[in-house]
C-alpha cells in the first residue's frame, strides 16, 4: 500500500467540484458533489444522536432501497437542514431531485448530506439555481477535489483530503481517495445504519453493498469512533462510501487489503479532524496498550482524548497527570490504579507522567518543568497509556483547549 496525494478524484472514474450557492453569508463555497461515471455500490454510517437530521433519516432510506445504483453525493454546508420536520425531508428531496437531472443521471441515484447550524431550512432556491454551475465545476482531476473538499467545510481551518494506492491480494491495483470536514461538535457515535462530521470516501474497487457495510462499520468504529473535539455528538454525522468497480474485476469483499486500505484513509481523515478542532492548537494522540478487551481499550482512550480537564491542562502546558488518572478512572475500563503507567512517547525518548500509579519522579507535588516546556514546544502531544492487565490496544484522537473554542463557538451564529 501506498500513501499518495489525492482525495477522491483519485480512484478511476469518480469526479467532484465545488462552487458558492449563496447558503453562506460570507460567500464561500458551499455546494458540493463527488460523481461516479457508473453505478457504484455505496455503505453509510451515520449519527446515533436521537435528534437526526433530514439528510441522515433520507441517505439511510435511499441505501435501503438502492444500494448497489448509487452515482454520487450533494453535499450543502452552511445548513444543517436539522429540527426542520417533513419539509426538511421535501427540501432535500427537491434538491437531490434537481440534482440528479442537472447532471443527467437517473432518478434516486444521489445521496444527501448536509452541515451547518440547525434551524433553518435549505435555501432551496438558492442552492438549486447553482446546480448548473456547479455542474461546470466538476471533473475528474486533482483540482476538482479540492474544490469539493474546500466547499464542505465549515468553521474548519483547512480541507482535509487521503488517498492510498495497494494492491488486493491476487495483484490488482485499487485506489481509494477520501475528504473530510469537521471542527466542533466533534465526538461521533457513528452506526450503521443509523460543526459536523462528514467524510466521503471513493474507491474504483469492486465490492458487494453488504461487504462494503460490514467494512465500513468496523473501520469506521476504530477511527472516527476515536475522535473528540468537544465531546458533542452532532446530529448530522455521516460517512458514506462508494464503490465503483472501475479497476477490475477481483472483486474486494473478503480482501485484508482493501480493509487496511480503506482504515488508513478513515484515519487519515480522522487525525485531519481532531488537528483541526475549532481553537485547537495542539493534536492529542492516545494510545491504550495491555488492555483485558478492545472495549476496555478504547473506552479508556476515549475517556482521555474526550476529558475537558485533560484538554485544558494541554493548553495551558500543564503536566497534571491527575487529570489522565482520573480520567482513565472514569472511563469504565477495567484497571489496576498500581498497574498504571503513563508516557509521552517521541522518536527522541520516553517521558514518563506516570509509574506504577504514581506520578513520575519530579512531578509528585507540580513540578515539572522539563515536562511543561516540552509540552510547550509540541504540536502533538503522543501519550501511551500503558494499563498492564491484557494484551488489547487503541488509538484515539483529540486535541487542547483553548480560549479561542469559547470564542468560535460564543458567537456561532451571530
């Protein structure tokens, strides 16, 4: 397998633009699609939050009833088109209706997805006169990505685009090639089929709907299951996946490759995401080891990256282990607070934070300066966990706290 620079123009046969319809007051691109030139098998995963919005409740009726005829996906930001009852469901069917014959495709071909504030309903007006623009706007080249990626962002930064090039396990060559937005409101509880997360991911393998599905769940569980900004979980989340079939005919179903390739791109975006956190200024990197389960494993790793107390002593270079012992207390893991021990792991060295359940010499009684100046210099912070009780591992990822979250976050909507 192989890392390349793309997004999800890169696998054959799938081209993406982005334009501005007019649903952002500042302008900025906000309508986007990602096409594939054939019918493509597609999977989604979306929020658990009982408070859903219109595009989740009609992507997962669509999946249902066409899951193997999918062409492609429109995408709104600016909106949520949530707390918008049936007319949100009217609007978006209006919208992927006009956008299925502006780019001559057939009827219930598209998907729906949708971010912003909640309230309000789409513009549909709007949006819809844009449509032949945005026609215009697509291709199938590098540029025509980073459009589509630029115009689904919100209070994001930066886009977030990966893509992998491997081989399945007889030879074939397969690409996959993703993008991404999300900034705050970031803690998905993603399930199939149940500031946002959205993430769309294209690959020219050839796969079955239900392998696709069973593949996307698991991966997307070990990645963007692992992601904390704020510990909200929005009602708009969704990660859709596509499968054109354009490299060949082997097909990917029961392929370890395709699984490692498509969870390289997942965490790839996911990391972009948790970097990327509404304020943040430095990435979080927790890794759990010797955990008695994979549950056990995550759930302490989610417990750490998720803990606003962990965020805030981030920020301010803080060496409080306390604050990670109590949060792997709470997190509901099994755990021996003796067995405990905490690092920051560089290629440089190991620093401990915690041995054997107590702090590491130095920082018993807030000391550490040797450890606050060294946070202060990191824009990552890689924090191994080491529980001592299995032999089970996970990841998560997160980020600080700062002032300027409040900020963003005071004046959202004005």
């Amino acid at each position: 397998m192989w890392t390349i620079a793309g997004g999800v123009t890169t696998p054959l046969g799938f081209s993406a633009g982005g334009v501005a319809s007019g649903v952002k007051r500042s302008g900025r691109p906000d309508l986007a699609v990602l096409l594939s030139d054939r019918p493509a098998a597609a999977a989604g995963v979306f929020t658990t939050n009982v408070v859903r919005a219109a595009p989740v409740l009609l992507g997962e009726e669509i999946l249902r009833r066409a899951p193997e005829g999918v062409r492609g996906i429109v995408a709104v930001s600016g909106v949520a088109n949530a707390l918008t009852g049936p007319e949100g469901i009217s609007d978006n069917r209006s919208l992927l209706a006009s956008a299925e014959s502006a780019f001559e495709v057939p009827a219930g071909s598209f998907l729906p997805a949708c971010t912003g504030v909640i309230g309000p309903r789409l513009p549909l007006d709007r949006v819809v006169a844009a449509l032949p623009a945005l026609r215009g706007a697509t291709g199938a080249t590098r540029e025509g990505a980073e459009r589509a990626a630029h115009a689904i962002l919100t209070t994001d930064t930066r886009s977030k685009e990966a893509a992998v090039r491997l081989r399945l396990t007889d030879g074939q060559v397969v690409r996959i090639g993703g993008m991404a937005k999300g900034s705050g409101m970031i803690a998905p509880r993603l399930a199939p089929p149940h500031a946002t997360t959205l993430a769309f991911v294209a690959t020219d393998a050839r796969i079955s709907p239900a392998a696709l599905g069973r593949i996307l769940a698991r991966e997307a569980d070990a990645t963007f299951n692992m992601v904390s900004v704020d510990g909200d979980t929005s009602t708009n989340d969704t990660v859709y996946v596509l499968a054109n079939g354009a490299a060949g005919p082997t097909p990917a179903d029961d392929d370890p490759n395709f699984r490692a390739g498509l969870r390289a791109v997942l965490e790839s975006l996911a990391r972009q995401v948790a970097r990327d956190g509404e304020g943040a200024t430095k990435l979080l990197t927790v890794r759990v080891e010797g955990a008695r389960s994979v549950a056990d494993a995550r759930a302490a790793a989610r417990a750490v990256v998720g803990s606003t107390l962990v965020k805030a002593a981030l920020f301010g270079a803080d060496p409080n282990v306390g604050r990670i012992a109590a949060a792997l207390g709470y997190s509901g893991a099994r755990l021996t607070p003796d067995h405990l021990s905490v690092a920051i792991t560089r290629p440089r060295g190991t620093v401990p934070l915690i041995v054997d359940g107590r702090p590491a010499p130095g920082l018993e009684n807030g000391g550490g300066k040797r450890v606050r100046d060294l946070l202060r210099q990191l824009d990552e912070v890689p924090l191994e966990i080491r529980l001592n009780e299995g032999r089970a591992a996970a990841v998560a990822w997160g980020c600080d706290l700062s002032y300027a979250y409040v900020q963003i976050n005071a004046a959202y909507r004005t």
